[in-house]
C-alpha cells in the first residue's frame, strides 16, 4: 500500500488519495541510515548530562513508569517536495508524508526527573542508534548518528518516549524499540531507536539541526541566520479527487481533505473551485484535538465541463493561514503553501 519513494534505507509514502479513518492504516516511514540491529532485551536508554554518571533505563524501568497513549499527527518537513520549481534535492515526496497514529509510551520528563536535571541544562539532545555517512546537502566527516535537540522547556512539556504504535509493538521501520514523538513538531525531531539523551547546556550544532533540518531567517538589519526547523506549520492538503481525475459535469463528488497544525488547533478551512477566485467554507469531519489533524469535506457539483483548478487553505486558532507561494527562505522544507489540484470535467 505504501509507495516506495526510495529504497536503502527505506522511505515510504503513504498514499493520500485514500485518506480514510483519523488514525492512518499505513503510516509514512523516513529514515536516513539503515535499520539498527536492536535486542529489546539488553536495549539500553542513557541518559548523559554534564557532571554526572550516566543513568541507563531498560525497556522493563521504562515500562514501570506511568504509561501514556496520545494521537499525534505527523509530517516529514519536506512533504510535498515534487511540487517545488525549481526542483529540490532530497526525497521526493508528494502529499503522503503524513500521518496520524497512536502511540502509547512514557513522558521524557519522567525519565527526566528520574534521572536528574542539572540546572545548568538548556538542552536535550535525542541520539538514535542508526548511524551513516552523509552527502547531501553536505558530505558529513564519516559516518554520524541520527541526533536532534529539543529545548529543555519542550522536553519537559508533552514529549513522548513510544515503544507502541496503534495498540502493537513498535515495528523496525517505526523505530523499534524506543523512539522520541514530538507532538506538534515536523517528524524530523521524532528521533527513531533512541538511545540516548544527553543534556547540556546551550544549543547543540549537529548535522541534522543546522546543516540539514534548518532554513534561513532573515533578522532585521543582519545577515541572513540558519535557524532549526521546529514546529509544523498550518496546513491543509485535497485528497479526493486526486490530481488529474476525471468527474462528470451535474453530477456531486465530495471533495475531501485533512488540516493540521503545530500550534494550537485548525478553525477553519475554505476550498475554491475555481483556481482561488472564489472559496467557500467546508464541513469538520472531526472535534478540534491539539496535534492531530481535521478531516473535512465539501459538496461540489461541476456547472459545465472543461478543466477545473482546486485549492484548499486552512486556517488555525494561532492566527496563522497557508500562503499563496512557497518562501524561498525554507528551501525545501516546510512546504505549505496551497496546492493545486487539476481535474477535468466532462459533458
């Protein structure tokens, strides 16, 4: 079901054209070096921080600690790359590098406050344990592991330590045994087969956060700055009808779609017909949830036949709304801005 965008290590897509229930029936997969062999019975957490001996958590200390199990929708920070002019180096993702899912594991801040925080920590780096050599967008100095890092107000906040996916066991592709979810956050900080948290005190200048997994900001009267991709942005993408599908003319289709956002919850969101001459407003399918996406669909029933331009743009409790174009400024990430989807209408 999942579409192969590339293989060695595996990144695969789901199809979004078949949107179905809220909870995604194959979740994309993103990884960046092959799949760590792991034994969940000698895995090991640490947990490293400045003046301190490392503190190590089995699967079992992890499983004795409070359990949680939350919906969380997330998107690869470059989905959609394909629609980006000039083309853009990286994965080649459509619409389907998205999806929502249930995880159940422990909160970070309770292995956290298990293990101590120093004060002078600022900082909480997420290591995984699959390692490679990169060479784009720049050649890494021999093989490095997968890291991100989190600010300490964010990993003391709603991070989750996952060893559960939809009601099973984590899967190998998925990050087994343990993986970070970061709700609200592009999927890149969801650090898969963690094994590690090292804290320390001020930024942490990895590969994946200012190399990779970073874009340009502009601050007034400086030089543009390479700041780290963080928090998803509001979106909405059509899933039916696909691009370039064929309707009949008087008779209704359902358009249907999903929204999300980083912060706070999706309002609202407007569909045109017309290339973006005119919108109106579609129905939720679901409650507000913060983290998790919003389905919604629309009735449209084409006048006449031709060729038809439809747009979607969503709207958040943020005060925040999808743009027209894509900034240049993001590069190849954070790709939201409206999307057209053609489809032609015959007699």
């Amino acid at each position: 079901m999942l579409i192969t965008r590339q293989t060695d290590p595996d990144n695969l897509e789901t199809p979004f054209d078949r949107l179905g229930g809220l909870i995604s029936e194959a979740h994309y997969v993103r990884s960046h070096f092959p799949v760590p062999p792991l034994d969940p019975a000698s895995f090991r957490l640490e947990v490293t921080g400045p003046g301190r001996s490392p503190r190590a958590f089995s699967l079992d200390d992890l499983r004795r600690l409070p359990a949680h199990t939350r919906r969380v929708t997330m998107e690869c920070a470059g989905n959609g790359r394909v629609y980006l002019s000039p083309r853009a180096s990286g994965v080649q993702w459509e619409l389907g590098a998205v999806g929502t899912a249930q995880w159940t594991g422990v909160l970070l801040s309770a292995v956290l406050q298990e293990a101590g925080v120093p004060e002078e920590v600022t900082e909480a780096v997420l290591v995984g344990l699959d390692r490679g050599q990169m060479h784009d967008p720049v050649q890494s100095p021999g093989p490095i592991a997968y890291a991100r890092s989190l600010p300490l107000e964010k990993a003391q906040e709603d991070v989750l330590l996952a060893y559960e996916m939809n009601g099973a066991p984590l899967s190998p592709a998925h990050g087994a045994p343990l993986r970070a979810i970061v709700p609200g956050w592009y999927g890149m900080a969801a650090v898969k087969w963690l094994g590690r948290v090292h804290l320390q005190a001020g930024p942490y200048p990895g590969y994946f956060q200012t190399v990779d997994y970073a874009r340009w900001e502009e601050p007034a009267g400086l030089p543009a700055v390479r700041v780290p991709l963080a928090e998803m942005q509001v979106k909405s993408q059509i899933a039916r009808p696909a691009p370039h599908e064929t309707l009949s003319c008087g008779q209704a289709v359902q358009l249907l779609g999903a929204a999300w956002t980083g912060q706070g919850e999706v309002t609202r969101v407007e569909v045109s017909t017309d290339g973006g001459g005119s919108w109106a407003d579609a129905d939720f399918l679901d409650p507000p949830e913060a983290g998790v996406w919003r389905r919604w669909q629309m009735s449209w029933t084409p006048p006449a036949p031709g060729a038809y331009t439809l747009l979607s743009r969503a709207y958040d409790s943020a005060g925040r709304s999808q743009p027209r174009e894509h900034d240049p400024l993001k590069g190849s990430y954070e790709i939201r801005h409206t999307l057209p989807v053609p489809v032609t209408v015959r007699p």
